[in-house]
C-alpha cells in the first residue's frame, strides 16, 4: 500500500464529502466526489450530481481548466472506462494530462472493474487505489451490495415506546414519535431507492409512502413496494396513485385475484410457507436496480426480515414514553432456547432528533 500523506488523507476527504452532496439524487448510480490538486492547493472539484449526466471527475476538470494538466486527481471510486450515458471518465482524465489518480475504491461494475485502472497506467498515470476506501464503500454501500450481493442494502426502520411498544393493542398508534423524527425519516426515505411495506400496513393505514420534505415532490421519488401474499391491496390505496412508481409482490396463485390494480405494478414471486420469498423479492428489486431499500413495516413482516437475515441495517427511533405490555410489540420474531441466540447489534451513530432517541445500528 502507498504511504498516503496528510494532504492525500485531506483531499480524499473533501471528495467524500462532495461525493455526499448527491445522496438522494444519483441513484441508480454511486454518489462520487473528485478533486483536482497541485500539492496542496485544490484547483477544480466536482460530484456526480444526477444519472444521466455528468461524472464527478467531468465537473472537476471543467473547474480546473488547464490547471488540470500535471495535478492529482483524488476520486472517490474508480473512474469509469466504458460508454454508458457519458463517455469514459478515464479517458478525460488521460485527455486532460493529470499525472496521478488516487481512487479510494475499485468500482466493481462488470464494465469498469479493473479497466479504469488499466486505462490510465496504459497511459502512464500513476494510479493508487485504497485510501479511505471503508467510508467510501459505505458512502455507496447500497451500490455495492447491488453489484456484489445481488441485493440492495436493507435499512429497516422501526419507531417504539422505552418499553417496546408500536400501537396500543386496538392498533392506534399515531404517533409514537415527534414531528421532528417523522420529519427525519423523510430525509432516510429521500436517499432511498425503495421504501417497502406489508399490506397489514396498507389495509392498516393505507400509507402514501412517498418523500415530503418540502413543497416539491423530489425529482426522483422512491420506488414504493408492497409485500402482500394473496395480493389483497385495495385499488383505491394511496400507494396505488401516481405519486411515485409502485409494485406490489405476491404469489403466483394470488395474480388470478387482481382487483383492479394494474398488471404491470403485480410481480409473482415464489411462495414460502411463511410468506412470499423475500430474498427473491430483493432480487428482483435489484434488476431493477434498487440500491437501498428503506422496510417500513408491521412487526410481523419486521420480524420476517430480520429472521431471513435479510437487514444489513436498523434505523430505531425511542420516544420517552411508555405504553405498557397490552401495547403492540416492536418485532415478532422465533422464540429464543437460550440468550446466546440473540442477534447481536453494534451502534454506529446515536443522537436525539427532537424529543426522541435515533440508533443506527448493524449486526456484529
């Protein structure tokens, strides 16, 4: 590995945090920063802001100009080498005469794996791969897991009393948390790809599952998915508008029973004694190149997830308040024959959002 210096260390961090800048708009793409130095003095940066146009190292060398010529590129992912909707990054950057690129990851896309590498060494550049390579995998890690696993990344989120409560027992439960989590749910579901629920929800609170942060609808709203076995949801539910694209999964034999929604939101998937297949279901959301799916479901389905092994993440918001044990509980899950068969969290982040506590956590 090269010994990466302070200022490397300084301008793959600013890259990050360019890369940043387009978590909720480049999806099905990764969010990508670049930045263009002589030593230490930056002369151009960009971030790959949509799909569909422009990279991140497009906007640096545009802002660099001719003082491109000769500098240091820091990129957060391997630049691409291929034509898909722009032309090859790494030809813009050979075009442009940097003398050296140092990628935090290797993209692992089957049309630019390895070869954005070979296409500048080919032209002499110097290229490095590897610094802060973690916090840029985790920047993209729905990308990755799509590419890698076949799956996207499976955020689930859930909202409880201190004593792990979701409703009182009758089902009322608006609202466990305060205006400013339900607020930062919004900004989770915006950085999605989907937003996933049960029809015990739908038939529940008939939700619209959509973005609402502000007077505009976002530009790219979520995929809105429904895991509904024998294929029960209402063609009147507010999932079923036109707010945001919408597909519903349920069994083969469930496809025949379709009351009124339209053909193309309906996709069988094999059924399992439990339910439909969620790992197929996530595969199929993966072809449609889903990065990060966002459960917001019922304890039941909740549970289903995480017993499949199937989170990669939990998003939990605790209000201080208590309902008592007549309340809905937070996840049904298998009983346990002893406390050494506990699924083990470990905590990346825990801040208060307004009156309640947010944890961010994933499996150890």
């Amino acid at each position: 590995m090269s010994a990466w210096s302070a200022v490397d260390h300084a301008h793959m961090a600013h890259a990050l945090v360019l890369a940043a800048r387009g978590t909720d708009t480049t999806d099905p793409n990764p969010r990508v920063g670049c930045v263009l130095a002589q030593g230490a003095e930056r002369v151009g940066e960009g971030w790959h802001v949509r799909a569909g146009e422009g990279h991140a190292e497009v906007h640096a060398l545009r802002a660099a100009g001719a003082r491109a010529a000769g500098a240091t590129a820091y990129v957060t992912l391997e630049p691409c080498a291929h034509h898909g909707r722009t032309p090859p990054c790494a030809d813009a950057l050979v075009a442009a005469g940097v003398a050296r690129v140092v990628a935090a990851c290797e993209d692992p896309f089957p049309k630019v794996a390895g070869r954005g590498l070979e296409t500048l060494r080919t032209a002499g550049i110097a290229a490095e791969f590897g610094l802060m390579r973690e916090a840029a995998r985790d920047l993209n890690r729905g990308f990755f897991s799509r590419i890698e696993r076949g799956r996207p990344w499976v955020r689930l989120k859930l909202a409880a009393s201190l004593d792990g409560r979701t409703a009182l027992g009758d089902g009322r439960s608006q609202w466990i948390t305060g205006e400013a989590a339900r607020r930062d749910v919004h900004q989770w579901r915006a950085r999605s790809s989907a937003i996933l629920t049960g029809i015990g929800t739908v038939l529940a609170d008939d939700p619209a599952l959509t973005v609402r942060l502000g007077d505009d609808p976002p530009e790219r709203p979520p995929l809105r998915v429904v895991i509904d076995t024998h294929l029960r949801t209402p063609a009147t539910a507010r999932v079923l508008d036109d707010a945001a694209p919408t597909v519903v999964f349920c069994a083969p034999d469930a496809v025949a029973r379709n009351r009124g929604i339209r053909p193309e939101r309906v996709v069988s998937v094999p059924q399992h004694v439990t339910g439909i297949g969620l790992a197929v279901a996530l595969a199929e959301l993966a072809q449609r190149d889903c990065n990060e799916v966002q459960v917001e479901a019922g304890p039941t389905l909740a549970g289903a997830f995480l017993h499949a092994g199937l989170v990669d993440e939990l998003l939990l918001y605790l209000n201080p308040s208590l309902i008592g044990d007549t309340g809905r509980p937070l996840l049904q899950l298998p009983p346990l024959e002893s406390l050494d068969e506990r699924t083990r969290w470990r905590t990346l982040d825990m801040r208060m959002v307004g009156a309640d506590l947010r944890l961010l956590l994933r499996p150890q």
